[in-house]
C-alpha cells in the first residue's frame, strides 16, 4: 500500500457539523451543544443556553434520530450544488429535544410529517490530498 492510500481519512465536509471517529467500528454522529444547567441540546452548538441563559454549554453528541418536524422539495438545481433536483429541506426534531436542518435525497416527495427519520453519513468528494469529504443527509427509518 502507498503512503498515499494509508493517510487518507474521511472527514465532514464542513467542520463543526457532525464528528468522523477514526477508530474502526465507531460511528459518526451530529455534534450538538447541551447545557450544564437546565440540560437543553441546540444544533449548531452554542455558547448561551437559549432556554436557561447560562453560560454552562458542553459539546455532545446526539443521536440523529427523531421526527420530520417540516420540509420543502426543491425543483429548482441551484449552481454548483452538491445535490441534485428533486430533493428535500427538512427540519427534524431530534430524540434529545433539539432542531437540526437536513437535506433528503432519497424519494423527496414520499416524505410526512411526524415520520421517523435518520442521519446518514455519505460520500461526497475527495479533497486535493486524496481524503474523502463525507455530508450528513436524512432518510426515513426503515421499518
């Protein structure tokens, strides 16, 4: 194996969005921030609790499962765009009592309201050292 094949690592395609453990059999998972205090999550993180206004936040991890709270498909393919049309805009209300904004690529239009969803993680590119850039996407839970 090369040099080159061994130091390739998958990585969020935006930092601060959700974590890629190195470690074998470790999952990703959304990165949230919940407060010290009252015990609230928010995504994205924050450095106020909304709820409580202390300044006691810590990062954690959230299970990205939880209910399609609202979406929108969207017709129009926007330039440059990592997605192409049809594909959803969703919010999901997570287990843990926070919101977190998602994109649905698969059968946008099977989508309801109150449905179990799921975060998934997939490939989009390789960046210039070969490393590949992995999105955060939405799908309903299969039963």
């Amino acid at each position: 194996m090369s040099e080159a094949t061994t130091a390739k690592k998958k990585l969020p395609i935006r930092r601060g969005r959700f974590v890629m453990p190195e470690e074998p059999g470790t999952k990703p998972y959304l990165i949230a921030s919940r407060c010290g205090n009252c015990g609230k999550y928010f995504i994205p993180p924050r450095v106020v609790c909304l709820n409580c206004g202390k300044l006691e936040m810590e990062p954690a991890g959230v299970s990205g499962r939880g209910k399609l709270y609202t979406y929108t498909v969207v017709w129009q393919q926007l330039p440059n765009a990592l997605v192409k049309v049809p594909y959803s805009i969703v919010i999901v209300a997570l287990e843990e009592g926070c919101q977190v904004h998602g994109v649905v690529t698969e059968d946008p239009q099977s989508l309801e309201i109150g449905m179990d969803m799921e975060v998934y993680y997939e490939k989009a590119m390789e960046d210039d050292e070969g490393n590949e850039l992995y999105v955060d996407k939405f799908r309903p839970v299969q039963k």
